[in-house]
C-alpha cells in the first residue's frame, strides 16, 4: 500500500474515500481489494474502510464524517451512543453544523443548524461530538417525552456527567424548543435507574401528577433486603417494570414471586407493570397506583 495513503487511512481511523485511494491506486485496483477482502465498502457511497475493522458505530460515524465534512460534530442520540448512554437506537446518524451547512444531508444522515456553537465538541472513539451534559440534553428537547428521562437517567448511570451539569447546560439552552420540558425534568433524574423502560415507567406516574417515586428502595426486614425498581416509601407501595426478556425463565419467575410475597407479608403492595402498560394502557396504570397510594384518580 502507498505509504502516504496508509498515513491518510491511519489519520482518519481507518476510513478514507475512494478519490483518497485513486491518488495511488486505479479504480481496478481499488475493485480487486475489494473483493479479495483487504477493503470494504461503507453504507456510505465513496467511502470505504479497512475490512480489519468492525462495523461499529466509530467506524459509521468516521466514515459519515468523509461524507458530510470534517468540521461538523456528532450530535443528539449518535453522540450519545459514542457515550454509551443512548436509549433510542436511532439508524440516522446525527451531526451538528455551522449556521449554513448548506447540502449537506443525505440518505442516513441528519445535519442539524448550531446555535450555540461547537467549540466544547469533544473526541470520543475518533469523532469529534457534543460532550455528555449537552448532549443529553439536546436528546431530550428533540425527541419524544416518554424518552427523556430515561436519556437524562442513563446519562447519568455512566458518570460522564452530573445532575448539576444537566441543571447548568439546560440553563444555557434557554429559549431553545422544548427547554421548559428539559428544565422540569432534570431535578428527577437519577442514574440508579437500572433499564430505559424503567425511567419510562417512573416518567409516567410524574407525568400523571402523582408524586416523584423513589428509585431502587430498599426495604430490609427479617435480616433480608429487596430493592424495587421504584416506589413510595411511605405509603409503603413499590413497582417495577416487567421485561420480556429478564422474566421469561423459570428460575426468574419464581424468583420474583417469592419476593412478591415477601414483599405482601411485609405490608408493602407492589405493582407489577409492562411495556403495554407504559405505552398504550397507562391512564390504567395510573388509576391502578393512585388507588394504591391512596389517591384519587387523575381525571
């Protein structure tokens, strides 16, 4: 391999374009690394990788940048998948511009107007992107409302940042779409919240007007401790959330029934909830908790 394009390739971790490669090689010689497996074509046209590399999502968004610019930032949820704290799984990969970034969008990738600026971006896995507290927040203000929690929650989980930054970087954005949303939400994050569905589940008793429940309670008697996803502690009722996956053996199942009962011979009622619950029946699920706190039912 030409040694100025192996410098070029290794600047750019391991991604470059096609007109990169045609300064050293010709186009069948580029078809013939291709096919005998020493490069690999990217999901974006022109762009190709070396085929040692995973198809991870470093490597997406370095090959992305090729695409769109280098001056531009990965952003909202791409930026917090490089921080391991996203919850949306978005396939559209996201980056922040300057105030014109003119023609710069393409199948797969969304090139957002800055307003605040770029100069705190960040490198994280060879992409330069939105640092953690900004990031979570401008997740939150673009996406749906069941989400935000549970991004502010996950952010977070993984100490890149503190309630206090979240309070400080929401403060900075006011006046931006759905800042008030942000703002109200942010005193209610909590990083011991253990999965998405969770937060969402925790969301949504906020949401309805009961009061914020606590998360992971712990409730010790008899020498033995539990600790429910989230719960009133003194009115003594507890939920938590069902995953499909995490209660499908028979082992978890009966796990969990015994500390139901634990639970019950404890005077604590706990409530059992699923996506379905959160998603589409949760006016029931309400009604269900309220009862439970002694509460009237939100109208």
């Amino acid at each position: 391999m030409d040694s100025s394009l192996y410098r070029t390739i290794a600047r750019q971790g391991g991604v470059f374009t096609t007109d990169q490669a045609r300064e050293s090689h010709s186009d069948r010689e580029i078809r013939r690394l291709v096919r005998c497996g020493r490069w690999r074509r990217t999901r974006w046209r022109g762009v190709l990788a070396g085929a040692e590399l995973p198809d991870c999502l470093g490597v997406q968004v370095r090959a992305a940048a090729l695409v769109v610019g280098p001056d531009l930032v990965a952003c909202r949820s791409t930026a917090a998948a490089l921080w391991r704290f996203d919850v949306l799984g978005d396939d559209v990969l996201h980056f922040l511009g300057p105030p014109a970034p003119a023609n710069r969008r393409r199948p797969g990738i969304q090139v957002h107007l800055s307003v605040l600026g770029t100069d705190d971006a960040e490198l994280v896995d060879g992409v330069r992107c939105t640092p953690p507290a900004p990031t979570a927040c401008d997740v939150v203000r673009s996406t749906a409302a069941i989400d935000g929690l549970a991004t502010l929650d996950a952010a977070l989980a993984t100490r890149q940042c503190t309630r206090a930054e979240l309070a400080a970087e929401a403060d900075r954005q006011r006046g931006l779409r759905q800042v008030v949303r942000l703002r109200s939400l942010v005193p209610h994050a909590n990083g011991l919240a253990e999965s998405p569905m969770e937060s969402r589940m925790r969301w949504r008793f906020i949401d309805g007007g009961l009061p914020a429940p606590d998360v992971q309670v712990r409730v010790i008697a008899d020498g033995r401790s539990a600790y429910p996803d989230t719960g009133w502690r003194e009115q003594r009722v507890a939920a938590e959330f069902d995953g499909h996956a995490a209660h499908m053996t028979p082992e978890q199942l009966r796990d969990d029934r015994r500390r139901h009962s634990w639970l019950t011979e404890h005077d604590w009622t706990l409530l059992h909830v699923t996506a379905a619950d959160v998603y589409r029946q949760h006016e029931r699920m309400m009604a269900t908790a309220a009862r439970a706190l002694g509460l009237p039912a939100r109208r």
